[in-house]
C-alpha cells in the first residue's frame, strides 16, 4: 500500500494542503465545506455552477485540482473520489465533466475524465500519439447515473504511448471497464522531437464546458457533493481505497 495523498474536509480546510483554488469562478466561490451530505464523517465539499458564472481557464467550471507541479505527482497512478448528485439533479444533453485527469501543457481535451450526460456515466478519453493535429477520442459507458446516493470510484491510469497503458475503473466496488493500448501524448518539443509529454495532475468538482456558448440553455445551475478523495502510486491495489 501506497497512498499518497488523501481528504475527507473533516478539518474545514478547503485546500487539505493540497488543493488549489484557481478553478472555482468569482471570488472562489464554485466551493465550500457543508455538513448536507458527508460519505464519511460529517462534512464534504459542495460544488455550485451556474451557467451565468465567469469563465475560468477558458470554460464554465467550479473545481479542485493538484497541480502539476506538486512533488508527488509523477507518482500518481490510481485515484478515489466518492460523489453524490442529489435527487433533483436534472438530466441534460450537455455533458459535463466530475473528476479529470489533464495533460500537462498541451491543449485538447481531458486525458480521463468522468463524463456525465443524459443521466449516463461514460469514462472520456483523449489523447495525441503524433504530437499534432486531432486528438484520438473514446467514450465508454459506466452506466446510468444514480441520484440521492453516494457513488465511489476508483480509476487505475497507467498512462502510455504504446501498448503498455491501461486505464481501470471501478464504481461502487464493481469493475465498469479495463481499457488496455495507449491512452498517453506525445508533443512537438522546442527542438521540433516528438517526446512523451510530463505527468498529468487530477481535477474534480464541475466542469460544464457547453456552458460557454451563447445557449438558450435548458438546465442553468449544477450542484455536487464530493468527499474521500484519495491519491495513491502504482504500489497500490483496489484494496486501499475501500471505504
């Protein structure tokens, strides 16, 4: 076992040391602690968007996010995060995404993310082996969302450009999907090489990017709850995230 990081908000800091709060809208207000749901203990951390909000890093979005600088980074390999939508939360064709795993400097999509739209969980994945031009896309469904309930996931990445790499993800115990063969970037370096691009740093809370269009948008405010958010390193098995 190998744990690297871990928060449940039961101190009442936002940040756990660990965060940083650029992401979350106006004057950080896209999150805060409550005491409404908790997975364990009493508190976690409720995320609020509305698609009147600023943009921030070039979308809609209210999160929490690692950076990629920290020191532990390179190490990331599996992570765990339990979320809960509550009942009322309304079906949209919008995507939106709850927890992502983002490149380091190159632009597009995603690398992982867990994407919800019309009230169906897909595990999103984007990725450039050349280094230019489109970037590969895959959606694969984890099943229907479940409102009113806590839902934990666990997500194995093992990023690659070759065959080597392998993406896992667990909900609720249950293995949803086990995705093997690149998943990773390449980028054109300033010496015009074809190199594998750094590490990526995980993200989670809100993040409704069709929000940045002009609309009319049906659904125009999103509230989750997200709590238990673990980090670990490639010593670690499905084991060390049970709650």
């Amino acid at each position: 076992m190998s744990v690297l990081l871990k928060a449940d908000w039961e101190t009442g800091d936002l940040t756990q040391g660990i965060f940083a709060l650029f992401s979350l809208g106006e004057k950080n207000k896209g999150a805060v602690i409550t005491t409404e749901q908790a997975r364990t203990g009493k508190k976690s951390v409720r995320f609020d968007l509305a698609s009147t909000d600023p943009i921030v890093g070039g979308s809609k979005r209210a999160e929490l996010y690692i950076q990629k600088t920290h020191k532990l980074a390179p190490s990331f390999r599996w992570y765990a995060i339990s979320n809960f939508l509550p009942k009322g939360y309304v079906s949209d064709a919008r995507a939106e995404g709850h927890f992502q795993l983002h490149q380091d400097g190159s632009a597009g999509s995603p690398l992982v993310e867990l994407w919800l739209q019309n009230d169906e969980w897909f595990l999103a994945q984007a990725y450039n082996l050349k280094g230019t031009g489109k970037q590969t896309q895959k959606l694969t469904s984890l099943g229907k969302a479940t409102k009113g309930v806590w839902n934990d996931w666990v997500i194995h990445y093992e990023p690659s450009v070759s065959a080597s790499g392998l993406v896992e993800v667990w909900r609720n115990g249950v293995l949803k999907c086990a995705i093997k063969g690149a998943n990773f970037n390449n980028v054109i370096d300033r010496n015009g090489d074809l190199v594998v691009e750094s590490h990526p740093y995980p993200k989670f809370g809100i993040y409704k990017w069709p929000w940045t269009g002009s609309g009319p948008f049906t659904i125009k405010t999103r509230t989750s709850f997200v709590d238990t958010f673990k980090v670990g390193d490639g010593k670690c098995t499905l084991k060390d995230f049970a709650i």
